[in-house]
C-alpha cells in the first residue's frame, strides 16, 4: 500500500495475529505490505476482514481526501515479484482540531550552574482520554544546546480537561538562544495509537540570569552613617 497524498504518511499499522495470521513488513513513512503467514499462503478468495490496519498522520485541511494504492503482489516459485493486481483508496479523514492541548503555568529559572530549568503543565483540550504523553522534536537554536528530561513519554490518565505537571526539563545554552519543542497526547490502550494530536512546535526564549553577589562579610549601617562590620 502506498500513500499519494502529498504530506500524509503512517502514524501506525498493525496485522493481526489471530489466525490466519497476517504480519506486515517495517512500515516506511508511506508504503507498508502486510501478508499471510505461514510464508507461502495466499489472500483467501472473498471477504477478509481485520487484517490490514493502519492510522494516517493528516495535519492540514489541504490533504483530504488522502489517496492510496493497493498493489496485490504474486510470487513466483523462483521468488520473483510481481503486481497481479491494483486497486486504490479515498479517505477523508480529516486534521485534528486546532488545539487539543495546553501549556499552563510554564516558568523557567536560571540554575547556578548556567543551566536553565523549565517547568510547565499540561492540559488536555480534546474530547479523547489520552494515557500517554510525549515530548518530541526538540532542539536549541543555534543548535548544540543540551536538553535532557525524563521520563519520556509520560504515561498517566489524562481526561477531558484533565491538567498534568510535566517532569521539568533541563537546558544549556546562552542566554538569548531558544529551545524548541513540540508534545503529543495519544491512546494506545490495546497496544496501537488509536488516537493522537499534537502542538504546533513552540519555542522559549532562555532570559539573560543575573550574576549572583555575595558578600565575604556582613555590614550594618549605624546613626552615625559610617558601617560597621557583625
């Protein structure tokens, strides 16, 4: 099966391992085979149904329909390839909402060390229970920043309306520079994501730290104008 719509490509498929079992290959982002087993059995004639699963990644109103070819393939006692038949598929699936999560309460504070820590929660938007959440796609710009956080993803029961405090996130980079990241809420509550939205990435200006002073000894400013020393 392979996907023609520009943009689109698989967020997961799966076959199914009740008899007879169907597998499928190392899905690439838009092409996938799945297949009878033992090695060597063929498409029965008729119906199958529940063998051939897979979800698509759709983000903009502007990929539907979604376009798929179905291409049944033979092969030969020699082990030769080849298409008997073709088919194809019209989805319209269409992009999840705008928004199905939140940042709440973000800060971020300057550790001594030159690092920075930030902090944030979580809100869940949508109308699905999510029971994992996942950072990803994250990076400093300029890039070579350090970024490290755990764990990753977050599983825990997320409802409708639902706000979680996300484990905070460590950064090294300068002041100025930004760290760049984008979270996923999904289900896979039977082992597949069923369901899945994403942000849009967001970006987070790290603040100039103010140098920390201190003092060797303490003063104390008495009548007279002059300081004196504890």
């Amino acid at each position: 099966m392979d996907i023609l719509t520009p943009g689109v490509h698989f967020s997961s498929t799966w076959g199914d391992l009740a008899a007879p079992i169907w597998v499928m290959s190392p899905a690439l982002p838009t092409t996938t085979t799945w297949f009878p087993l033992p090695p060597g059995s063929y498409i029965p004639m008729g119906i199958t149904a529940g063998k051939v699963n897979f979800c698509l990644n759709v983000d903009d109103i502007s990929q539907v329909p979604q376009d798929l070819l179905i291409n049944y393939i033979s092969t030969d006692p020699a082990g030769n390839d080849s298409i008997v038949c073709i088919d194809s598929l019209r989805l319209d699936c269409l992009p999840p909402p705008d928004t199905c999560l939140v940042i709440l309460n973000d800060t971020i504070i300057c550790n001594s060390d030159g690092s920075y820590t930030y902090s944030y929660d979580v809100q869940n938007t949508s109308s699905h229970t999510a029971n994992n959440i996942l950072v990803h796609s994250f990076y400093t710009i300029p890039s070579g920043g350090g970024i490290s956080f755990a764990p990753n993803p977050v599983n825990t029961t997320l409802p409708p309306g639902g706000i979680f405090s996300m484990p905070p996130i460590t950064i090294s980079s300068s002041a100025g520079s930004q760290f760049c990241y984008q979270i996923s809420l999904y289900d896979n509550g039977d082992g597949h994501s069923n369901w899945c939205c994403h942000t849009d990435t967001i970006c987070i200006t790290l603040p100039p730290c103010e140098p920390t002073v201190c003092c060797e000894d303490e003063f104390n400013l008495i009548n007279n104008g002059h300081f004196s020393k504890w």
